[in-house]
C-alpha cells in the first residue's frame, strides 16, 4: 500500500470517531441531555372541564414546587388531551420529543394506554398512571407503569351507609308514606371504574341495610354538573315531586341536581335528599346550608401527594414509597364519609 493511500485511509478513521463522539455526547440530537438535577414532568389530564381533576392537579403543582430546592429545579408541564384519546396521544409523543423524564397521565380511554406505553417505554420514561385505571394488564406491561387512585367499590358502600343512616334518622324522606323510597341516580360516564362500581355498590349496601328502594331512571351525566342538571330537570318534569332520593356518582352532578331543583321552586319536603362523591368545595358548602345531605371525600390531596413523591422517586432511582405499593405497582388513597356531623372539618382543609 503506498504512504498516501495509508495516511488517507487513517484521516477517514479519525473524522468517523470524532463524529460518533460527538452523536454520543449530544443525546442523539433529539433529546436534551439528562440532568439529575432537573425533573421534567409532564402532565396530561383527560379534559379541562373537571373541577375534580383541576383541583388535584393544581394540589399537584404544589407539591412539585414545594419539593424543588437550590441544587433540584422541578419543570411541570400540564396539558390536556381535550376528550380525545388520538389527541392525548399525540400531546404525549411531544413531551416525549421535549425531554421529559416522567409521565403523569389520566387517560382520556382507560382501555387504551398501549400507544402511550409504547412511546415512553421505547425511550425509557415511567408513567404514573392516575385517577382512570388502566386495566391490570396493561399496568403489568413493564415495570415503570404506575397507578395513583382509589379504590373505587370502597366509595360506592361508603355512599350507601352514609344515605342508609341518613334514611334511618329521617324517616320524613319517604315523603308518600308507602314504605319505599322512590330514587333516581346519576352515572358519571359509560365504562369508567368509578361510575360502574359506585352505582353498583351504592345500591347494593342499601338493600343490604334493610332500605325499600324504587328505582325511578338511571341518567349518565359524564360527571358533569351542566348536564345533570338538564338530566334532572327533565326528571322532575317526567316524576315532579315522586322523587324521593338522588343518588350522584360525583359532587358535580350532585349539585348540578340541586340546581334543577331549586329552578323548580322547590323547598321544605319538595326538596329530595341528594348525595354525592368528591367533597368538593361547592358540594360541602351545600351540605352546610341543607342542599346536600353527603358526600365522600376522594382525596385528592393524597392522591396529588402521592403522585409527586413518585415522580421524583422513579426519577431518582429511589425505593422509599414504592416499596410500600401494592403489587408494586398501585398506590390505593382511602376515601371517606362526609355528612352534616362533620363536614366541618372538610371545609377548614
Ligand atoms: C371523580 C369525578 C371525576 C372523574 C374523572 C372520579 O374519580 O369522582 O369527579 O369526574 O374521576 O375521571
Ligand atoms: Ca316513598
């Protein structure tokens, strides 16, 4: 071989190592080099028209915030996936490209993570799951799946035993006297683990405490407040003043209820006994001025606790709280009872 031809052969050898060193050093170009010194969540809700979700995920940023110090800088990012699975997907495949280092999702379909998981387990990024549970094995998947929630049956008997002991201690609530309480119930949304449990284990708990029930219509109202009170006003026009009980799967319908019925004129024993499930703000405040009679407390404040203590946890490699998760992968938050008696101590929070 002659000098030149080696010298040659020896200078394209070098340029190739540079230019691999330097692919190497700059993350492939297409993610920002990690620092453990700065997390990046994203977050991305189902909708931005739930006030429940809206409350945990302002609780959320809190923590995150309060969880930052001088040498660790926390940048949260929230979006929403606008009622729209494909969306959804989309708006994480973008916090993705930007380089975030964990994902904070509550789907917008439940039954249909596998894109999502996809995308983050091909760049190696943990996904907490929360508030819509995926099915379990779609969590099983890969070991950097999570889920941030509740134990959905537990709210549905906490409903029925707070509205059975109100019925105990107020048997005015059969307002025609025939032994049985005439009752309506408001479902949140088609195939949601909250929805279908609460509705089911309400009902049942109240048979199982001895409670005569009628069941007049059962409505869905997406957990939303504007459409269960059309729900209920068309209701009471259907059953006028038969309408003894209101069962709500969330505050929010609960109180898009009370609506229709103080539009209707309604006071004094006109007015049905309406029980939801949140202890959101609005809905304690009706609990106080008799509007409502219960509601169970979804901790949301837990849950968002939860959730930030996690991500930075996954981030850093650390094993303090998930080592106490069920299955290693579930972290269940524990609901509880609200009525008159103490709803006090709901609202100081
Ligand atoms: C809450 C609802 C909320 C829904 C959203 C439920 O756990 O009780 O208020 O609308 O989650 O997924
Ligand atoms: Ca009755």
């Amino acid at each position: 071989m002659s000098k030149r031809n080696e010298r040659n052969r020896k200078y394209k050898r070098v340029i190739a190592v540079t230019l691999m060193l330097t692919l190497l050093a700059s993350g492939c170009g297409k993610e920002k080099p990690k620092s453990n010194n700065i997390l990046r969540v994203g977050v991305v809700t189902y909708t931005q028209d739930d006030p429940f979700i809206n409350a945990m995920t302002d609780k959320l940023k809190e923590n995150f915030k309060e969880m930052e110090s001088e040498d660790f800088k926390i940048i949260v990012s929230v979006k929403n996936g606008d009622d729209n699975q494909q969306d959804q997907n989309e708006i994480v495949e973008e916090m993705i490209d930007a380089g975030c280092d964990v994902l904070c999702v509550n789907l917008v379909d439940r039954t249909a993570p596998s894109r999502i998981i996809r995308m983050a387990k091909q760049e190696s990024i943990p996904i907490i799951f929360f508030n819509r549970e995926p099915v379990k094995e779609d969590i099983m998947q890969w070991e950097k799946l999570y889920y941030v929630g509740c134990d959905a049956e537990q709210s549905g008997v906490m409903q029925g035993e707070i509205v059975a002991n109100y019925l105990k201690n107020h048997p005015e609530v059969d307002v025609n006297k025939d032994g049985k309480i005439q009752y309506v119930l408001l479902e949140g949304e088609a195939g949601h683990q909250d929805a279908i449990s609460r509705t089911d284990y309400a009902v049942k708990t109240l048979i199982e405490h001895d409670v005569k029930l009628e069941k007049l219509s059962y409505q869905f109202a997406d957990w939303n407040r504007g459409q269960a009170e059309n729900r209920m006003t068309r209701l009471i026009q259907q059953y006028g003043k038969e309408i003894e009980l209101v069962i709500s799967n969330n505050d929010e319908m609960a109180l898009g209820a009370v609506e229709a019925c103080r539009k209707a004129g309604y006071r004094g024993n006109d007015w049905p006994v309406i029980f939801g499930i949140d202890g959101l703000e609005d809905a304690l405040n009706a609990i106080k001025n008799g509007q409502m009679q219960g509601t169970v407390y979804n901790d949301n404040e837990d849950q968002a606790s939860e959730l930030a203590k996690l991500s930075v946890e996954v981030f850093r490699g650390d094993n303090k709280y998930r080592s106490q998760l069920t299955d290693g992968r579930y972290y269940v938050s524990e609901y509880r009872q609200v009525d008159e008696e103490n709803v006090d101590e709901f609202l100081e929070k």
